[in-house]
C-alpha cells in the first residue's frame, strides 16, 4: 500500500503526447526523448502511448530506464544519452539489447567486453560527437581513428551517429547552429567511409519544429513532446495551439475564511490584508514542487477564474485571495498549472512559471511531475 504526503495531484493527458508527437512529422524520423521518467510524465505510460502511435525508436537518459522499457515489453531501438559508467552498465546495455552511446576511446573496449561477456554476437552501438556543447564526446577529426578502432571489434555494430545542438532554440545563434552542423556533417563523413549505413541524429525539439529540421537527421523531440515551445520567448514562437501541454497540477482547497483588513496570514507576515478578503488554504507548497520564490507573484485557477496567491508558500500549503469568487468552498480545486479556464481566462503554464522563477519549463515539468501523485487521462 503505498503513502502520499499530499492531496494534490498531477494530471496526464495522454492524449495531448499522441497529438504532440504526431505535430513531430513521421514516427521513422524521430527518437523521442523520454528520459528522467519523461519529464516527470511517467516513464512507461508515456512509452506504451508512443509506441502505440508508431515510435521505432527512444532516447532515455540511463540504461537502468532503457531496461525498465524492456521489462515492460518494449521492442524500439532505446539509446541511453548519458552513456554506461560502470560494467553494471554496459552489461545492462548488452544484456538488454540497447543501443550504448561511445563517447571516448575508452567506451569501445567497455562495450566490447560486456557484448562478449552476454555472448552478443552483435551489440548496436551509438557514437557521441562533440559539436560544440562541451559536454560527451568525440571531436569530429577523431572520426577516422574512432571509425579504425571500432573496425577492430566486430562484435560492435555503429548504428547512430549523435550530437546535441546547443543553441538551435535561439535565432540570435544561428551562425553557431550552422557550425555545428557544419561539424557534425565532418564527423559523419568520416565515419561513412567504413561504415557507411550509419544513421544521423542531431534535432532536438527546436530544431524538429524549425528551420534546422532538413539537416537533423532523426530528430530527438522532448519539451515539444509534452506541450512546450522551445522557440519561446525568442520571436520565433510556434503558433498557438501548435502543441499541447499534457500536465496539469491540482490540489484540494482545505478551507476558506475572512482575512480582516489589517490582518496577515503565513510566515513572516509578508501579505496584510489592505480590506476585509476572503482567503482559501490549498494543498500545494514547495513539498509539491511549487516554489517559496513565488510567494505573492503567481495567480493558480479557481473555478475556472485566476485568483492572486497571497503570502508566504508553505511546505505543503498556500493561500489565496478568492474575494472575487465568494463561491468558492473546501474541496474545490485550486490548479497550479493547466487546469479548465472560463472565457477571458488562461490556465497558468509551465512556461510562464519558469519565466517567474528565471528558470525553464524543464525544470518545472520534471519537479512536479515526481512530486505529484499522478493520474492518466
């Protein structure tokens, strides 16, 4: 029997995932991102709904996920970004029949070692190219030594070629995301002469959805899979309704009572009343994943009506002024993100409290999805 320290909960619309990624274009061009349990949208769920529209392929973050998808019967090509640290990991990889990422000269023995030590006749492999991220991987002039030292391992089939754009996502760095490429087509090149049926992979969701789709090769779509714009915030926003957010966040209105004016309500005595209001209690706090920093700056929905969040997040608790709507009542819900809005309003979503917080809707997805009982629609 498992325990919940909290009534809120997070809401999945599965169906807004299958509507985002057929928004991706075909499932044979894509590789969609589902790492750190989907951005907190819940690992196999969100695989089982992908797979049911036609994924071949998933990008996750470690090969612990890439086995827990082949636990629960999953057949796509599954390639773990983060690469195989220990031989726990490359066994798994071997083991499990993923696609291991190489990301230095050291990996290729590794992974030879753990096909053979599983008697893989052939292991797929995936081969990390450094364009300019500064994070994993080879330098594009290492692609000929790189491609002669796989040359000596049979049991290692290079089936990917993979780098990540850093900047793809702002227009303002386009001559970057054109060096990159431009790099990543080098490396390409030279692993081609030997093996020439390597398949590319650049994209992510920003390029998957702009001008530097043509040249990304399969696509590994994230933040767009579950409702975010990646152009946001850069003038080249995609246009509404384009996609989708799939999570919502809803906690339980506790109580509602008069605050008098002159009266202060949480910690630190931050919020007094100007006038006599009526305020509501709801069951979210930084416990939930919704951060102390926005005290007083962030509205959530109420009976399909924005109302102001008033003093000091709690733990588990926050407040709100619901004077506008002396309808309100306990057990209503308060919706921190998503949520039905009445005409004239708009749901609060992951994008406009990541601009709050000076952070990105990454963030707030993966925290509150882990944070939050979850629930499919």
């Amino acid at each position: 029997m498992s325990c919940t320290f909290t009534p809120a909960f997070c809401r999945i619309d599965l169906a807004a995932i299958r509507r985002n990624f057929h928004r991706m274009g075909s499932p044979a061009d894509l590789m969609p991102v589902i790492k750190s349990d989907a951005y907190g949208h819940g690992l196999l769920p969100v695989a089982r709904v992908l797979a049911e529209e036609g994924a071949l392929r998933f990008a996750v973050g470690t090969a612990d996920e890439g086995a827990e998808l082949r636990r629960a019967g999953m057949g796509q090509e599954i390639v773990p970004l983060m690469g195989c640290l220990t031989g726990d990991d490359w066994r798994t990889a071997a083991a499990c029949g993923l696609t291991p990422l190489i990301t230095c000269f050291d990996d290729i023995a590794a992974a030879a070692a753990a096909a053979s030590a599983c008697g893989a006749r052939r292991l797929p492999v995936a081969l990390k190219c450094d364009t300019g991220m500064g994070r994993l991987g080879f330098a594009p002039e290492d692609a000929p030594a790189l491609a002669e030292r796989l040359r000596a391992h049979p049991a290692l089939a290079p089936r990917l070629a993979l780098s990540h754009l850093s900047s793809v996502d702002m227009p303002t760095e386009d001559a970057y995301t054109e060096m990159q490429i431009r790099r990543f087509e080098r490396f390409l090149a030279g692993l081609r002469t030997a093996f020439p049926d390597i398949l590319p992979s650049l994209g992510n969701s920003a390029a998957t959805l702009g001008p530097a789709r043509q040249r990304s090769g399969i696509c590994r779509p994230g933040l767009a899979l579950y409702g975010g714009d990646p152009f946001a915030g850069t003038g080249r926003e995609l246009a509404d309704g384009s996609l989708e957010w799939a999570m919502s966040i809803a906690a339980p209105i506790l109580a509602v009572h008069p605050l008098r004016a002159g009266e202060s309500v949480s910690y630190g005595r931050i919020f007094t009343a100007p006038r006599d209001m009526r305020v509501a209690v709801a069951a979210a706090g930084y416990a939930t994943g919704y951060a102390r920093a926005l005290s007083g700056r962030v509205s959530l929905l109420v009976r399909g009506r924005r109302v102001p969040q008033v003093g000091r997040i709690c733990m588990s608790m926050l407040m709100l002024d619901v004077s506008a709507l002396p309808e309100t009542t306990r057990g209503d819900l308060a919706w921190a993100l998503g949520g039905p809005a009445e005409p004239g309003d708009r749901p609060v979503d992951a994008q406009e409290l990541a601009q709050l917080l000076d952070t990105i809707p990454y963030e707030i997805l993966c925290l509150m999805g882990a944070l939050n009982p979850r629930r499919y629609v």
